[in-house]
C-alpha cells in the first residue's frame, strides 16, 4: 500500500462491524479509485501502540476526513451511546481549528445513515452538512465522490456510476484472486480490511483489470 502524503491522505472514522463493512468497503474504493490514500485505524496492528496517539497521528498527516457517525446511537434500553467517533471528529475539526498551517486546510465530510439522527447524540454540528447515504453502498460512493470532486485539486471527475461499477469489477477480480490463493469462503469473510485495502492498490496499479 503506498504512502500518502498529507495532501492526498484521507483519515477513515467509519465503523467496522460487519453490517457496516459494505460500506467501508466502498468508501474506501472510491478513494483509492480517485487517486487518494485512505488511513485508518487498522492499517497497523501493534498491540504497544495507544490507540488515541495513533488516530490523532492519522489525522494530523491527512487533509482530508470522512466521519460516518451512524453507529452512535445505543442498540437497545440500558447501552451506551457509541463515542469513538463523535470523539474523533471532534479531535479533527480541533486540529483544522487551532493547530495552523497546514492542518487549517483540512477538509472534513460528515457522513450518517439517516440524515437527522445524529442530532439526539451531537446536536452541536446541526449547523454542518451532514450527507446521508441510507445505508446504501452506491449512495456511500456518490456521496464521497461528490465531496472529493468538489473539495479536492486534480481529482477525477468520474461519474459515481462508473466508480461503482469498477468496484464491482474490483471484488470479482479480487474474489477470484483469493480463491486461487488458497482462501476458504470464511477466510474470504473475515479477510482484514488492511489485506483489502491493499488489494485496492494492486487492482488500480495493474490497470483496472476486469474479470471474464
């Protein structure tokens, strides 16, 4: 996977529960698709390494930030509020607000399910555009797509159609690869986002192949 550098770096605040992977999984082929480097909290597993001083150097070293804050809601009567990620939005939009050149430049997208839910859990970004993709891998995509295009220098204005039919290409190629290399459909199940994200790269550099 290439290093980014702090101009086409991206910091992924998504969930990672596999109701949500479809999801993940699509925002961050769209990124890589539009020539930017997602990073996330799982691209290096070190269990000596302090979470917190791990995404705040992730998202000092990104201009760019996707926030998806659909899983900050409690699932049932008597659980929490989830706040891991309302809490590194905050961190985020504190880095764009008091650090200086050049984190001042960051560009942040808040990204929910369902567009006014967030309100009950942080109702101090009502005043920020929040885009709903409903659940909805293909809404993830034109959402991203549409923010990058609109806030980022020399992206491809490919149309959100197009980039969701090169995923589908991605996953089959990608499919078929770890069947040959010897993966079971579990393992192809529980496959870590970091070996995916990789694949992303690899797919791209070989030239978007598509599958027979």
């Amino acid at each position: 996977m290439p290093e980014g550098e702090f101009e086409n770096s991206v910091f992924v605040n998504c969930p990672f529960d596999e109701d949500y992977a479809a999801i993940l999984q699509s925002v961050l082929f769209c990124l890589v698709y539009l020539g930017m480097v997602p990073r996330i909290a799982t691209e290096r597993i070190d269990s000596g390494d302090v979470r917190v001083e791990k995404i705040i150097e992730l998202i000092k070293s990104s201009k760019y930030s996707i926030h998806d804050l659909s899983r900050c809601q409690a699932e049932k009567a008597g659980d929490y509020f989830r706040l891991n990620m309302p809490f590194e939005l905050g961190i985020d939009y504190a880095c764009r607000k008091f650090c200086g050149p050049p984190l001042d430049e960051k560009r942040i997208l808040i990204l929910e399910e369902k567009r006014f839910r967030y309100q009950a859990a942080i109702s101090d970004v009502a005043g920020c555009d929040i885009m709903a993709h409903g659940g909805d891998f293909g809404k993830a995509i034109r959402q991203v797509r549409n923010w990058l295009v609109s806030e980022g220098n020399g992206v491809p204005r490919d149309g959100a159609s197009r980039i969701r039919g090169a995923y589908f290409d991605f996953q089959e190629w990608n499919y078929e690869r770890q069947l040959a290399q010897g993966f079971s459909e579990e393992d192809i199940q529980d496959y870590p986002t970091a070996e995916l994200l990789a694949a992303m790269f690899e797919w791209n550099a070989l030239g978007r192949p598509a599958t027979a």
